[in-house]
C-alpha cells in the first residue's frame, strides 16, 4: 500500500487522514496473497507524520505434526513516525535531528 502523503506535509500540524484497507498481500510468502483489513491513520506532527495502524487477517498455514492446512487468525498493530526527505515547501533536501539507521522516511516521491 502506497500514499501519497505530499498534501498532508503542507497542512498544519495535528492535521489527519485516515483510510480503509481490504486488499490481498503476499505476507508469509509469495506463493498466495492473503486477505488484509485494518485501518490505517496518518497525523501531521510539527516535522513528521505518525502512522497508527491496525490491521487482521487470516492466514493459511500447515500443521507440522500433521501436515493439515489450518486457518489461523493474525493481528498486525503500527505505530511509527516518518520523516520527510524533502522540504515540503522548498523541495530542498531534509534530515531530522538525531536521525540514526533505525529512523524512517517516506521517499522522495512522498
């Protein structure tokens, strides 16, 4: 899942968007997409956005003892913040203070 975040970089701080996800992803292997639902919420901080998501799905999996396949119900909770490469408002290169190779950042596309 891809969002353009560049509009919400511009807006005040405290601004949000918040959407909807119900779609197939590849997330134990690349073999079979399982089903996803959750929500995603994104908040404009004063040099970041926090992203808050919840997401569920039920995913196929393959008893060991047994070998029988089994459903298996998943939950998958975010909570990061990511920080822009790019000023929002003059294009120019951006690097928040004390960034280390844990930090996140949205991508020049933003």
């Amino acid at each position: 899942m891809l969002l353009n975040v560049s509009q919400l970089l511009m807006e005040a701080s405290g601004s949000v968007r918040e959407y909807e996800l119900d779609e197939r992803i590849g997330l134990l292997d690349n073999s079979r997409e399982d089903l996803v639902s959750g929500e995603v919420r994104l908040l404009k901080t004063t040099r970041s956005i926090w992203v808050s998501a919840s997401f569920t799905s039920d995913v196929v999996n393959q008893c060991d003892r047994c070998l029988a396949p089994f459903s298996q119900s998943v939950h998958m909770g975010i909570e990061e913040e990511y920080f822009p490469t790019l000023d929002p408002t003059t294009g120019g290169r951006s690097q928040p203070e004390n960034a280390d190779d844990d930090t996140l950042y949205i991508d020049e596309n933003q």
